[in-house]
C-alpha cells in the first residue's frame, strides 16, 4: 500500500506541475495518473486501497460539500435574485433531460440508466469554478454586478441539485418501480435535509463559542457530524447531502470569523482530497471503453452542453446582465469535474449494467469539459467582466 501512494503523490505531482505551466486544472494530471497506475494499464494501485475506493471518494465529497457550505453566503443569493435561483437548477435541468431522452438512441443502455448518466454529467464543477470566482471577489472583476457571487453560489447549489436528483434515479432503480408516492419523498427528503443542517450547525456555532476548541478539533467535529448525517440516510427520509451543506451556511451565517477560519483548514484538507479524489475515479476506468463509444460520446456531452447553454441564458433573460456578461456567465457553467468523479463509479459499484459505460463518460465528460471551461473563464474574464 505504502508503494502505491508513494507512486500515487509522486507521479501526480509530477504531472502536475507539467498541467500547471501549460495553464491546464491539475485535476486532470490526478485522473491521468489513476489510469496509468490503475488495474487497466501498469496496475500499480494496491486493491487495499481500490477496495475502500468508494469510502474515499465519499469522503471526498463530504469535504466538497463542507467547503461549499462554509463559503456560500445566502445573502449573496439575495442580492441577485431571480437569475441566482434559476441557475440553481434549470440549466442542469435541461442537460439531465437531453442526455435522460438522447443516451438509449446512442448506447445499449435503459432510460432510467441513462437518466442516471444525466444526472452524473450535469454538474459542474466547484474544483474548477469555486477558486477562479473567489479570485475575481478579491481581486473586484465583475464584483459591481455580483457576477462571481452569483457563479459561485449557484454553481454550488448546482451540484447539490444533481447529486439529490442523481440519489433519487437509483432509488427508482434499484425499487425497480416508480411510485407516485416516491414524489412526496423528495421534498420530505430536502425539508429534513435543510432542518437537520440549520439545527446542528446552530448547535455547533453555540458550542464553539462556549467551549474553546482548537479549530483542528472543529473540523473533525464538522467530519464527524457530517458522517452521522450520511449514514442517517440508511433509516429516514433526509437528503444528508444537503444538510451538510446546510451546516456550512449556517456556521458561516452566525460565525463569519470562525467559518473563514474553517474555510482555510478544508482547502488544505482538500489538496489530499482532490488528488485520491481523482486517481481513484481514474483508475476504474476501462480505458478501450473509449474506442467503442468514442465519438457518441463526445456527440452527446457537447449536445447536452448546448442544452445547458440554453438553461443559462434562459435564467439570465431579462436581467441588468449586458452580451459580455451574460457569455462570461454561460463559459463559467462550463467545466465539469468534481462530482462526476465523486459519484461516477458508484452505479458501477451497485451492479447497474450500464455501470461501465456511465463511469466512461463521466471521465470523458471531466477530459473535455473541465480544460474547455477552465481556459475560457480565465481567458475571457479581462474582457468580459469590469473591473
């Protein structure tokens, strides 16, 4: 085990540092030294370590989740209004339902297989979005519109959107019938999701403040109450997801300070994080997938980026936005990378048929997307956004 993370830290690195200088995420040099260190090519990866693959990539995203909690100021929604909300769900609405309609014409797969693809694929990515938008806050590009708070906080509800839509297809799947009363659970799932995490971070800001704690030690507490909300999933109605992400708000409502503090302490967690992150997902790739679905594939991800194109600038119509904004607006919900890497394998893990192919596309999806969106938001933002 010891061998493979060292191969793991030094080949990633390595990479890395190649991406950088040719102004490419370095996400993708993680996703490129899983799939030649992983079972299809050198396999050099331990199986311990593929073995709680999927506990990792959990992990993973809980850290995505807390981080986009603690940074996601409400205020900052209500400051834009209409267009935030909007951004929030429609344009990955309307990816979901093309890939959902357009994947069983392309591949072998079932429509409810392929609207789990949907789901996979819509989000975008906070690793790719989150730092370039906190960047133009601080530096004050695009600030007077409120267009990087806009990204940044609709791009975070953006993945939380997908990722319950993406919870409830699978358990469509898996009950292997819909029910009409499966509706009722969602908005169940989300109300308890929203009030577990506004209570529990209340409670938190409350103990903070009485007991003096090392911030080391509230970021395992943070850790350790956000499993709790996971597992909780197994026995009740609750979108833990959204209660973890709820806590963040809420600490940041009621302690900026501390939040800010906090903030700090997961973006260094999430160096680790981000890199097992994606040479785990990168490693269960079955590359010669690619040479089968190759071109199809590439057809629909750029086909249901259109789709989403038309989501954004439907959310954005009528708005004080003028042409360069609004085009700056639609590059930034671009990228994708973070939670197609999170839950891309897990339909894979479950046994579902189209598991491999799903997880396929997913990683075609972060290869195509997340350079695509990475490059056009940091090429275009001097001269589309005032400083």
């Amino acid at each position: 085990m010891f061998l493979s993370l060292a191969l793991i830290i030094v080949l990633s690195i390595s990479l890395y540092s190649i991406f950088d200088k040719v102004k490419l995420p370095g996400l993708l040099a993680f996703l490129i030294t899983g799939i030649i260190l992983g079972p299809f090519v050198l396999d050099l990866i331990n199986s311990d370590i593929l073995n709680i693959s999927a506990d990792l990539r959990k992990i993973a995203l809980v850290v995505i989740l807390i981080r986009a909690g603690l940074s996601l100021d409400i205020n900052d929604l209500k400051a834009v209004g209409r267009p935030a909300i909007l951004l929030s769900f429609l344009p990955a609405m309307f990816e979901i339902v093309l890939i959902g309609v357009l994947a069983p014409l392309l591949f072998d797969i079932t429509s409810i297989e392929a609207f789990i693809l949907g789901s996979v694929i819509a989000a975008v990515s906070p690793a790719v979005i989150v730092p370039r938008m906190i960047h133009f806050i601080e530096s004050k590009r695009g600030t007077e519109q409120k267009i990087p708070q806009l990204v940044l906080a609709s791009s975070s509800i953006d993945d939380i959107f997908v990722i319950i839509v993406f919870t409830i297809f699978l358990q469509i799947y898996e009950s292997n019938n819909f029910e009409v009363g499966q509706l009722f659970l969602l908005p169940l799932s989300l109300i308890l999701g929203i009030l577990s995490g506004l209570l529990l971070g209340a409670f938190l800001v409350f103990l903070f403040k009485k007991i003096h704690l090392r911030d080391t030690l509230k970021v395992l507490i943070l850790f350790a109450v956000s499993f709790f909300l996971i597992v909780l999933e197994d026995y009740i109605p609750i979108s833990g997801l959204l209660a973890i992400i709820t806590l963040g708000i809420t600490v940041l409502s009621l302690y900026p300070i501390l939040a800010d503090r906090l903030t700090s302490k997961f973006s260094k967690i999430w160096v680790m994080a981000e890199m097992m992150l994606f040479v785990l997902i990168g490693s269960a790739v079955d590359i010669r997938l690619f040479t089968t679905i190759g071109l199809l594939a590439i057809l629909l991800i750029f086909i249901g980026l259109i789709f989403r194109m038309f989501g954004v600038a439907l959310s954005i119509s009528k708005t004080q936005f003028n042409l360069k904004e609004k085009l700056f607006i639609s590059f930034s919900f671009i990228p994708k990378a973070t939670v197609q890497a999170a839950i891309g394998a897990i339909p894979l893990s479950l046994g579902i048929p189209g598991g491999e192919l799903i997880l396929a596309i997913s990683v075609l999806s972060i290869f195509l997307t997340a350079p695509i969106g990475a490059i056009l938001i940091d090429q275009t933002a001097h001269k589309l956004l005032q400083k």
